[in-house]
C-alpha cells in the first residue's frame, strides 16, 4: 500500500513544474528561443538527478548510511532556493533586430 501511494504522489508531481518553468523561461527570454533554452533546463535537471542518484550510493557504499546523502540533498536544496530567490520574471532586454 505505502509503495502504491508513493507512486500514485510521484505520478502526480512528476515534473509538475515544468509548464511553469518553461513558461517563465519563455517569458524572460522570449518564446523563439524557448525550446533551445528549455532543453538546457531539461538537461540539466537530468544530469543533477543522474549525480544526485549515482552520489547516494556512492555514500552509502561508503558509510554504510544516507544520512550523509540526506544531509547535503538538504543542503543543496536550501543553495538552490537561495539561488532562485532574486529571479526577476520580468523580460529581458533585448537589442532591436530589424
């Protein structure tokens, strides 16, 4: 049961924010570029969950716990939200190409 309410919760949030990050990537660099600038997004986001993954066995096998694994997730997600945090949605501005 617990597996099945887990996979039900990730099925619902599964890269549910990614019409919202596209969207603000689109509306701060404009939408001709958004699919070039979103796959760099995507990207990224998959090579960090590839290390994030590969990292925590990596500590595992190492210590013999995840308690390290969890402590710099923590970390690293209190970095990113401190990051994120003066990110202006306002569009960028741009040279006239005519």
């Amino acid at each position: 049961m617990s597996a099945t309410l887990f996979a039900c919760t990730l099925g619902f949030l599964w890269l549910g924010t990614v019409p919202l990050t596209c969207g603000l990537v689109g509306q701060i660099f404009g939408v001709r570029y958004v699919s070039t600038l979103f796959g760099i997004v995507f990207l990224s986001h998959q090579l960090g969950s590839f290390f994030g993954a590969w990292g925590a066995g990596y500590a595992y096998a190492t210590t013999g716990s995840y308690d390290l694994a969890w402590q710099i997730s923590i970390a690293i997600a209190v970095l990113a939200a401190l990051l994120h945090w003066p990110i202006r949605d306002a569009p960028v501005a741009r040279l006239a190409t005519e």
